[in-house]
C-alpha cells in the first residue's frame, strides 16, 4: 500500500487550482501545505491533498517529466468517475480516454483517463469488485 506520491509541477498555483476541481468529486477535499524549511536542508515546499485523515497526494514546484508518472486515483462510483473527468476537462486537462469500461483489463473496470496541466496521466477509476460490501 502506498502512502504518498509527490508529483513535481511547472506552476504550482495552476496545479492546486486543477487539482482542487478534479479531486473534489471523489472526495478528495482535504488540503495541506507543508513548509520545507521545516524539513531538512534543501527539502521543497509541499501542497498536500488527502481524504480520510490522510494526505497522500504532493505537489512541488520543479523540473517537469511529463508523461513520466501515472496516478490512478479510486472512485467510488461511475459518476465519480464522470464528475471528476468533467472537472478536470473543465481545469484544462487534455482528454486521454473519456469515460467509460475498459474492457481490455476487465468488464467491471470503469474509467476516465486525462493529461494533467503539465502532460502527467490521472487516472479516475471505479473497480465495482473493489467496493463490494
């Protein structure tokens, strides 16, 4: 299990804005911003995003890889999924994948596929077997 990921971002503030929207339909509204000179030397500057009593989502401002990370981020339903696709669409995000199955991982695999402000791949995905009672 994961507990955080960091993603380095060209502009921090367009990315908090992006993020804020697409994260909000799936609950994520948690919000924290970590100052790094209350790490140790050199340590950057974190804007944090969580739900649930946990931040595990990190942006910093840096040097920008683009395509070099996917997020995948749980929905608990397709119109989560959907909702969280029309925020991001709506923040700028280019379409990599509308909503919808994706049958070539299984029949029960919902999803919505987007390239963040700086070209990073999120994911917004509904697993009907993940959230089964």
């Amino acid at each position: 299990m994961l507990d955080h990921v960091f993603l380095s971002v060209s502009d921090i503030e367009r990315s908090i804005r992006f993020y804020e929207a697409a994260l909000s339909p799936l609950g994520i509204n948690a919000r924290l911003d970590y100052d790094g000179k209350n790490g140790p030397p050199g340590h950057p500057d974190l804007k944090g995003f969580g739900a649930n009593g946990r931040v595990f989502f990190w942006l910093r401002e840096g040097v920008v890889e683009g395509r070099a990370a996917h997020v995948g981020f749980v929905a608990s339903s397709k119109a989560e999924v959907k909702a969280a696709y029309a925020a991001a669409m709506s923040q700028g995000a280019v379409d990599n994948g509308a909503p919808g199955a994706r049958l070539h991982y299984d029949p029960n695999y919902y999803a919505a596929n987007v390239l963040d402000p700086d070209g990073y791949s999120v994911e917004f995905v509904y697993k009907n077997w993940q959230h089964a009672q």
